[in-house]
C-alpha cells in the first residue's frame, strides 16, 4: 500500500524514488520485491520518529529484514534499482544531499553532522561538547589521563626516531598548538577517541606524526624537501560562512594549499588544507575561522565513535605534546611556498 508524499519528504522523491510503501510491523518485503533480479540497488527507511535511513543493498528483501531486526520503528520503504558498480557512489551522493537539505538522517557513516547519544557524551558532558564548539579549549583533566604499558613500549622506538629528525621537535611544537584547540578535553579523551601515530610507515613521503579521529586521519605532519607540511581536514561550512561563496580563493589569498579531499566517515563539510614551514603552520592554527573548522569536524567524528587507530597510538609523543619532553628534540628548517604532497596513506 502506498501513501501520499510527505512535505518534508520531497527532497527523498527528487531523487528519483518511488512514493513510501507502509511497512509498519512487516517482517518481510518479499512481496513487494518479487524477483530476485530486480532486488538491487539504493533504498531508504522511515522512522516513526521522522528519522530516515539511506542504504545500499544487493538483495533489499534480505537487508530489511536485517533492519528489522534491529529496529521496531519502521514505518515505510521506498526502493529504486541501481546498477551495483554505481551504487557506492550513488549512496554517498544521495545522503550528502538529503543531509545538506536538513533531512534528518539515522545513518552514521557519510555524515557531517551527528545528533542523538554518543560514547563522548560519558567523558565530555553534551554542555561542555557545545561550548567547546564555540568557545574552544575546556580545561585539560590530567587525572583523566589513560595509560597502556604495552602499548607504550610498543611505540617508544618511534619516538626515539622522531627525535632524531631534524624535524622531530617542530612536529611536537605544531602538535602542541594543535591538540588544545582541537579537541575537547584531550587528557580524558586520548586513546579511546584520538589517536597519536608516531613516524608511520607506508607512505610515498617521510611521515612524521598523524593525529587520528574515528576513521580517519586530521592532521598528518610530513617531511618535504626538508620542509615540515601540515595537511589539516576540516570543515568547509565555516569558511563559507566567513567568505561566503568565493571562500576557496580568500584561502589560498592567504597563502595557503587547498584540496578538495574528502574521507568517507567525515561527510560533505570538509576539505583539506596545507601550510609549509612551521611559522606558517602556526599561523594557519591562529586563524579563528580555522579553530572554528576543526572544532566542528572533529567534535562530529568523535561523536560518531572511537578511533580506529587506537592501537597505533604513541604515549611518549602524547607525552611531548603536553609538554613534557619537547624541550629535549632539536631543529632545523623553513618553509616556503605550500603545494599539495606527492602522496599520503589514509592512516
């Protein structure tokens, strides 16, 4: 059985979807989708809530009753075939175009913004989340501090390394400007939702340090032609705000590298920024649109949930960025004019 299409849900239906079928209380959509050859393709959920849910699936019976399952809320389908070679890409277009619009969404992966319950919420209470977002750095917590014996021996060597980098300790100096601006209450929050790598390996260019949120990588710091880069993610929508829609070229006015590069788990709102020579990294971490772009990306993936990295997390270079053993690495270098790498891993 069909239904009207819902105001709210009109941006659904541009995108080529059929009007809602109601499902309330089915355990099974097997007969509305009866061949077997025409189950493939992108799909989307409403929830009693007004939520919705975008997916892709080669088999749409199969998967809902695989959401069934899960959830009880379910009120209605629609379905359209796409190709499986193009559903991925379909997938992520769709749902950063229904959240841009102000569709509520219960998918996780491929957004923005996150809302409802989160495991941040138990160390950082929702208040401070929303007035760190604002108004930056919360006092660090040095009783909340983890620590993971094993895991520190693991990675002492690469500290050892690093500080034998002519490099080494401009990379702590920029990672110590770095972490009180962006993130919320590092002490209590390191290990379990940011990560440190220290000299990871298998790139095509000498990585120094990486900073790590759910999925994805921050901030990676590298060598170039003797010179130390910083490759930042965050959000766009600030500068958009600020610039309104020329913001790419009052970016790069201000001297520095943009890409248009997006990570899977970070949404539509991001882009990636570079700044060469530690004087112009730190100018760059100066700029209030830039605290205000990093705050939002990396409070909404750490709502979205642990770092993925966590076992690749360095304490003795966590160490230093507090404070205690930057003073021991020495340096050399200068910077010049910024260009995108010839290449960087995920990590």
């Amino acid at each position: 059985m069909s239904v009207e299409r819902p105001g709210s849900d009109e941006q659904i239906f541009d995108l080529g979807f059929p009007p809602w079928t109601v499902v309330t209380g089915r355990p099974s959509v097997a007969d509305l989708y009866f061949s077997k050859r025409q189950r493939s393709g992108i799909y989307v959920l409403g929830f009693a809530n007004g939520e919705r849910y975008v997916g892709l699936t080669t088999d749409v019976v199969r998967r809902f009753a695989q959401h069934r399952r899960r959830h009880n809320d379910i009120r209605f389908i629609t379905f359209q075939r796409v190709a499986q070679a193009k559903q991925a890409t379909t997938e992520r277009t769709f749902i950063r175009q229904l959240e841009a619009g102000g569709v509520p969404l219960r998918n996780r992966a491929e957004m923005s913004v996150i809302t409802g319950e989160h495991d941040l919420d138990e160390v950082v209470a929702p208040s401070e989340q929303a007035r760190w977002l604002e108004r930056g750095p919360i006092e660090l917590d040095a009783s909340g501090r983890v620590e993971d014996a094993d895991l520190r021996r693991r990675y002492r060597g690469q500290m050892i390394r690093l500080g034998n980098e002519p490099l080494g300790a401009a990379a702590v100096r920029v990672l110590s400007r770095y972490v009180p601006l962006a993130l919320p209450a590092p002490r209590s929050t390191e290990l379990s939702f940011w990560s440190l790598s220290c000299m990871p390996s298998g790139t095509r260019v000498k990585m120094l340090a990486r900073l790590n949120l759910n999925m994805q990588e921050v901030l990676g710091l590298f060598e170039q032609d003797n010179v130390l880069v910083a490759a930042l993610q965050l959000a766009s929508s600030p500068f958009a705000e600020q610039y309104g829609s020329r913001w790419q070229s009052e970016v790069k006015a201000l001297g520095f590298g943009l890409e248009d590069f997006q990570y899977k788990a970070a949404g539509h709102d991001q882009f990636r920024l570079y700044a060469e020579g530690e004087p112009d990294i730190l100018r760059l971490l100066d700029l209030q649109v830039v605290n205000r772009a990093v705050r939002l990306l990396n409070l909404n993936l750490m709502r979205k949930g642990p770092s993925y990295w966590s076992r690749n997390h360095c304490f003795a270079l966590a160490d230093a960025v507090y404070g205690d053993a930057s003073d021991k690495l020495a340096t050399r270098g200068s910077g010049h004019s910024p260009r995108p790498p010839a290449g960087t891993a995920d990590r």
